[in-house]
C-alpha cells in the first residue's frame, strides 16, 4: 500500500495557466485573472500576486502588470493541485489551537492526511472540511481545499498546520517555501549514534527501482537538497531516541536520511526498520523485539513541535505535543530492559 507522502515543499508547482489571445485588450493582470478563472475572487489573485505566486512567462508579475497578447500566465504554489471533491466527514480531531485564521491539529499514527492512493474517505482532509464547514462537490462555489500547506506520513503522528483562509494559506505557503517553520521530530532510529548532534545534507529522489521509496543521491541532477539537524536525546544501545529538526521538507526525509547513514527508524517497514538491526543472536531478545514491535507497529517517529509566524498579528506561536502513547510504551520497555539487562545480551 502506497505512503501518503510529505509533500514536497522547496517546488513550485503550476495550478493554473492562461493563454493571453492574441487581440486581447490591455487589462490589469488582477482583473484578466479573475474573470477568466473560474470560482476565484479578484481579491485571491491579488493576494497571490502579492505573495509572488501569479508568474508571466518566468518572471513574477508585479500587482500592477499590464496584460499583452501572447502572455502565459501561471499561478504556481509551493505544493501540489489537490485536483478531487472532498467528502465532508463528522471525524473527530484532536485540535490543539484555533482561530479565524489558522489551525494546529494533532493527527495521530494510522490517519492518512490527504485523499489519494486508494484512500477516498476517513482522511484528515474529510474531518478538516467538516470542522471548518467546507462544502466540496459540483455545487461548490469554490476550491479551498488546499487548506493543509504541508502533509505528514500516514503512520507517522503529530502536529499539522492548517490554513482556514485564502490570505493565511498563501502566507503560511510562503513561509514553507523559506524554511521560515520550526518543525522538530522525535524519532527511535535503530542503533548507538556516535555522536551526540549532526547534520545530514544531502540530495534526495525518488528511488529508480521502487517508486515508493526515495534515496540519498551525490548528483544535484538526481534530487532535490535536503538537510537535517539531528541531536541525541536518550540512548539504549541498540536504539537511540532523537530529535530531527528539518530545514526542508522533502518526501520521507527523516527516514531516507536516518536510514541513509545506518539507522533507519525503529519499526520502519519501508526503510528496514523491521528487521534487527542492532542486539543479540539470542531468542530472548529477538522476542523482546518482536514484542517492541506489536508496542509500536509503525515507523517511530512523531512530529512534535511547530512554529511558525501568525499570518495576521505577525507573532511567533510555538506548540509542543507529547508523545504519542505507542512510542511512549516503546521507550518504556526499552528503558526497563536496559535496566535489567541479562548478561547474555551485553555481548551483541
């Protein structure tokens, strides 16, 4: 079953495209855009302007851009057209802060985030359009669906930031595309990390033999720039607990680049972190294992902490979630089989 994938957000990918015809009168780009696209208000496209989002050719167009025949127009976002109607859906959401612009919700391991990938209903999307009284189908008046500007995995939990509005989505858009948002993870990797903080900086791809994994690459042609700060936070010999603080966002980043360097994320089916990577030959920790695996049957990893700048009062909000309660068990037995280690499993 395919990820429901990070998005990528370093990109700009095109959403619309105009053609200017050929006797076309002088216009306003404002004004041409918004009568020659359907469901967007004149004030959207000037908000899009003004963030840098509406290009003519290669160039961003100015708010006051005259149009001329033979013009292409593009309105460009830092992520993907959604490009599907959503089914409203009474989901409940564990909401950590709201207002009339802005959302923070904590999604827990196992909820697909966006629809797609075989997954049609019971997503965040659904219970984020219901909450927010979004009406989605042929009748819809328009296409606010774009609310989330970044995706988390499915089976990885934690904090997600939601735009309720056209003016917060784009400014919340641009503050991605400049690395301007404070995202930290907490991750179990697999093994004894050396040292107690590092940075992995490297190009990441899709992979060529499986479309559903990426990998590190050397060439620049091959992927896109990723890095990622990560600081030691309780060791247990053969797991360590992490914290991974990203400066990009791309697909699966955390676990390409903890797996990249010899420590793929602890219970990470798709990255190796199923098998035993660290310990013993002896079956009683090969039990322990299997039973850590049953704790927390997915890739350990949780996105705890965001920050970033409020889109209308321009103040820096921080949340912090704790850890979920599977990961929580993880570490627990990890610490009381540390503590009561048998003697036969100190020589691995």
């Amino acid at each position: 079953m395919a990820d429901n994938f990070d998005e990528e957000l370093d990109e700009l990918f095109e959403h619309f495209r105009l053609n200017v015809d050929v006797g076309q009168t002088p216009m306003r780009i404002d004004k041409y855009m918004s009568e020659h696209m359907e469901d967007t208000s004149r004030h959207r496209v000037q908000l899009a302007i003004k963030e840098g989002y509406v290009h003519v050719g290669e160039k961003v167009a100015k708010a006051n851009y005259i149009v001329r025949p033979g013009d292409i127009i593009r309105f460009v976002m830092p992520y993907r057209r959604r490009g599907m109607e959503i089914l409203p859906q009474d989901i409940p959401l564990n909401i950590v802060y709201e207002d009339e612009d802005v959302l923070v919700v904590n999604k827990p391991a196992g909820m697909v985030v966006h629809p797609g990938h075989g997954h049609f209903e019971g997503t965040l999307i659904n219970a984020l359009a219901y909450h927010l009284g979004l009406k989605q189908g042929p009748e819809a008046q328009d296409e606010r669906m774009g609310i989330l500007v970044h995706r988390i995995d499915k089976d990885t939990s934690g904090l997600l930031l939601v735009a309720k509005n056209d003016e917060a989505q784009l400014k919340l858009a641009r503050q991605f595309f400049e690395h301007s948002i404070e995202r930290c993870y907490n991750a179990v990797v697999w093994g004894n990390i050396q040292e107690d903080e590092g940075t992995i900086d490297t190009y990441i791809g899709r992979d060529p033999n499986d479309r559903l994994r990426f990998r590190v690459f050397d060439d620049p042609q091959k992927g896109k720039r990723a890095i990622t700060h990560y600081k030691v936070l309780e060791r247990f010999g053969y797991v360590t607990l992490v914290e991974c603080r990203l400066e990009t966002g791309r697909t699966h980043q955390i676990r390409v680049h903890m797996a990249s360097i010899g420590h793929p994320l602890f219970a990470d089916e798709r990255y190796g972190g199923m098998e035993i990577r660290k310990g013993t030959i002896y079956a009683k920790y090969k039990q322990f294992i299997r039973n850590c695996f049953e704790l927390c049957p997915r890739q350990a990893l949780h996105a705890r902490t965001l920050g970033f700048e409020h889109p209308s009062t321009h103040k820096i909000l921080r949340f912090d979630s704790v850890l979920p309660e599977d990961m929580l068990n993880l570490l627990d037995k990890w610490r009381r089989y540390c503590n009561n280690m048998p003697k036969e499993d100190e020589t691995e």
